[in-house]
C-alpha cells in the first residue's frame, strides 16, 4: 500500500488539533478552518508558550499549501490574530499542497523567513509487523489506574507530561521500565487510520539500550491492532538516535515541514 502524502499532512493537522485540546493551557484559542480565504488551516493561539525555538512554540499556522482555498489576504488575516492576541512570535508550519510557490512568496512578503538550519521531517510506514529488538528492557501500558505511582517518580522538566492526554480517546501511554524503574516513554494517537508515535523519551543515564526500539515495535503492534492502515511520526534533523530508531523500524521520510518564522531576525 503506497502512502498518500498529500493526503497525509492534512490528518496530521487534525492530529496537531487533538494533541493541542488535551496539552494546551486553558487560554489558548484552537481553531480549524476548512474554506476559503483561509483554507485547510488549523491556528493555534498560545500566548504563555512563546519561544524562540518553532518546536517549543505552540504558536502556530499549520498550512497545506493552499488547500482548501487559501488566500494572501487570507493568510494576512491569520497571521493578524497573534498580534491582536498579544503575541510576538510564531510560525508558520507549511506541508504539501497545492501552489506550493504562491504560499512561500506571500509568507515572504509578509517579512517571514524559514526557519534556518533545522529540518522538520516527517516519517511514515504502513502498519504491520514491528520488528523486535533484543533488549531487556519491559513494556508497560500506562493507564489512569495504574498511573498515580509512575507519574509521581517521572515527575520533571525532561520527561513528557501525561497527566492531560492520559485517558484521553485516542491517546495510549507506555513506559519502558527496567526491573520496574522507568527509563523511557513513548505515545501512541490514533485518528482516522493513522497511528501517531509520539512523545518519545529516555533518560539520558539509560539512552542505547533499546528502549525506545522496544517502545516503538509496542505502538506499531498497538496500532496495527486497532486498525491503523499508516504510521507516522516526527522529528528533529539532529536527533540522529530519533531517527535512526524510525528507519530500523521501517519508517521513511515521507515529506518535511517547512517552518516560517514571524521574527526571523530577532
């Protein structure tokens, strides 16, 4: 089965969607479009996680080209929202679609500029058996009612916080343990047929023993279970581990996110 990649950054604008309504604060403003001027958009409004770093700022414009009907005034318009919100920077995370040039110049005109020197892949594989890595590593499926004691010992700056998406539809939860420490984590979102791998972490005292190999072969499983017919997942180009653990898994890059800084030079 071939993977559609132009139908595919659409279902990871629905993906962003649902990962934003369980892990953003309560203030912020989500929106999805779907008509013209402002076309197969999904905005998000974050004015208390600004960053200067685009993985890091959940202030956003996810854009397919101009799918849907997208306009330069359209797009004007979007952009407008995180000034009248009060927000200096954000970006603009542009995926395949149609006029891919007429995208690109407006965001130019408009003072952006891509983000330099980091690259935004995302990967993909069709569902099936996950290879297995010999490690000895276990793991565990993380739920609301065994999670009280394993949240409390992960608890800090480095490891994913849970505690929203934990239970959510479509959200599943694992930890890669040793003899009962937790040493990693991982997470599997399901929409449409698509399983999403994401919030991958592993201590780094217990980095290169296989746990997030193990974490991945038990999303691939999961999500070929319930149906998933394409996995994907995304990273970072200097994550070289990240995407050295995808590629033995079988995935492969299927397209990178173009990303638009608001403040390119500040």
């Amino acid at each position: 089965m071939a993977i559609d990649t132009l139908a595919l950054p659409r279902t990871m604008q629905r993906i962003a969607a649902a990962i934003d309504a369980c892990c953003r604060p309560a203030g912020a403003v989500r929106q999805m479009f779907d008509a013209a001027p402002f076309g197969s958009a999904y905005v998000c409004i974050s004015p208390g996680e600004e960053s200067q770093f685009a993985s890091a700022n959940h202030n956003r414009i996810y854009l397919c080209g101009t799918d849907g009907g997208l306009t330069r005034d359209g797009l004007a318009q979007l952009c407008g929202r995180f000034a009248q919100a009060g927000v200096g920077r954000f970006f603009v995370w542009l995926t395949p679609g149609p006029d891919m040039e007429a995208v690109r110049g407006w965001l130019t005109d408009a003072g952006m500029a891509r983000h330099p020197h980091v690259a935004y892949p995302t990967l993909a594989r069709v569902a099936g058996v996950a290879e297995r890595v010999a490690t000895d590593v276990e793991v565990r499926e993380l739920v609301p009612d065994n999670a009280k004691d394993t949240l409390a010992s992960i608890e800090g700056a480095s490891w994913p916080d849970f505690r929203r998406s934990l239970g959510a539809p479509g959200f599943f939860h694992y930890i890669a343990c040793d003899r009962g420490r937790a040493i990693g984590s991982g997470a599997l979102q399901v929409a449409d047929d698509v399983g999403h791998l994401c919030m991958a972490f592993t201590a780094e005292a217990d980095r290169r023993r296989g746990a997030q190999q193990a974490l991945i072969a038990r999303r691939i499983e999961q999500a070929t279970a319930l149906g998933c017919r394409t996995l994907v997942s995304e990273t970072l180009s200097f994550l070289k581990s990240s995407l050295g653990n995808l590629r033995r898994a079988g995935f492969a890059p299927a397209y990178d996110k173009e990303v638009y800084n608001s403040r390119p030079t500040s």
